[in-house]
C-alpha cells in the first residue's frame, strides 16, 4: 500500500510539471507565433524609443481641456519620455498645450499613462481635431478625435426704435444636436456687457430649446453701425451674431 501510495504522489508531481512545462513551452510558442505573424506583414520592431496613443476624452460641460492615453508597448525595447503635445485643427497649425502632470513624463515598456491636457475647444465643437506628442529621442505619434458637438445660435436680434431705444430683444437657441445643456452667464454687445438681463442670468438652455432675452442697453450710438452681439455660458461655449443696428 506504501509504494502504491509513493508511486501516486510521484505520478502526480510529474504531472504537474508536465502541466507546467507545456504551458511555458506553450507560451514561448505564442510569443515566436506573434512576431513571425507581424513580421511577415512588414512590421519592424522599433529600433527607439515610441508611443502609442490609446485614446483622448472630452468632457462636454468642460471644455477646456481632454485626457489623453499614451501606451510604451510591450514591444518597446526602451523607456519613452513624452516631452510636448500639440493640437491641430482645420488649418493644420500646430497649437501648444499645457499638460498635468508636468512633461516630460517617464513611461515604462509595457505601461500606459494618462495626461489631462489644457486647451479651449470650446470653438471647435463637432470637429475632427489631431493630437500630436513628441517623444525624447525617438517617434512620437498622431491621434485623430471628435469633440463634443455643442451649438448655440442667436436667430434674432431686434433692435426696434419705434419700441425703445433703451433695450432689444434677442433669442438664443440650444441646437438639438448639442450634447449638453449650457448655461448663459453673459451678454454683450461688441465689448459691452448687458446687465440686469430677463429672464436674469445665469439661465439653463437644454438641447433643442430656445429663450428670448430682453437685454437693457441705450444702444442709440451704435445707429446705423454693425456690431457682434455675442452670449457667453459658464461652461465656455460662446454663441455671435454680427447685426445691422437701423437708424433712428
């Protein structure tokens, strides 16, 4: 019974490290598997240091930043250091943008690690914009995002001088499309701000709804002038018409 009972616990070791062997065995086949299938399509492993990013977030009621994911893949032979980000909209110029926490940032073969980056794309709601980081010593990468599509229109600005000279009225609309509510703090006229607003300021605008504002202001001296009346939100997002004041 003694050796039947040795020869089962010996059975058993040797079957665990069978189990043990196959899967590294296994494992270093999968590994000789991959880089084969990725060198036959052409693809080198990189020869300096790189960076992949994974994704870029927006918020919709901030805009005035995103957070960006940079991966050194597990294929990197070294450490990156990501040293700058930059930001390019329709006109392709390269626009600088502060990052937290403070670059240059370490990033470890095989980590990942996420940047808020500081830049205003309140005036570039529904656009396709690329982001750009540049990497000491060795290629950075480009990333295409949408941003959060938020519209605001004033439909109407009337300036009638047969009803008053001391107000106008102005309707501001929340596009349909918009992701977000936004919330009007101001309204100005070139760089004049329109106080004692009605309905009174800040007032909440959902998606797909307008408001029609009585904005008190002596606007005689702008008779005959073209002026941008512009609304302002707490979350950043602006809204311009540029109107024809009529004579008196």
């Amino acid at each position: 019974m003694k050796l039947i009972r040795n020869a089962v616990g010996i059975s058993t070791v040797f079957y665990i490290l069978l189990l043990l062997v196959a899967a590294i065995v296994g494992a270093v086949l999968s590994y000789m598997w991959t880089m084969a299938y990725y060198i036959s399509l052409g693809v080198q492993l990189p020869e300096a240091p790189t960076v992949i990013i994974t994704g870029a977030t927006f918020d919709a009621e901030d805009p005035t930043f995103f957070n960006l994911t940079l991966l050194n893949p597990s294929f990197s032979p070294f450490d990156v250091s990501a040293a700058q980000v930059m930001v390019s909209v329709k006109d392709g110029v390269l626009e600088d943008v502060t990052v937290e926490p403070e670059l240059p940032q370490e990033i470890s073969i095989g980590k990942s690690k996420i940047l808020t980056c500081f830049w205003k794309w309140a005036n570039h709601t529904g656009e396709t914009v690329k982001i750009h980081v540049f990497v000491t010593g060795g290629s950075g990468a480009t990333f295409q995002a949408k941003t959060h599509l938020v519209e605001i229109a004033i439909t109407e600005a009337v300036f009638n001088s047969s009803i008053s000279l001391t107000h106008f009225n102005i309707t501001v609309q929340n596009s349909a499309s918009s992701v977000t509510h936004i919330t009007i703090s101001n309204i100005m006229v070139d760089t004049a701000i329109v106080g004692n607003v009605t309905p009174i300021l800040p007032y909440a605008l959902f998606p797909n709804s307008s408001i029609s504002l009585m904005c008190p202001l002596n606007w005689t001296d702008y008779q005959g002038e073209e002026v941008v009346v512009k609304v302002e939100t707490l979350q950043g997002y602006t809204g311009y018409r540029v109107q024809k004041i009529p004579e008196g």
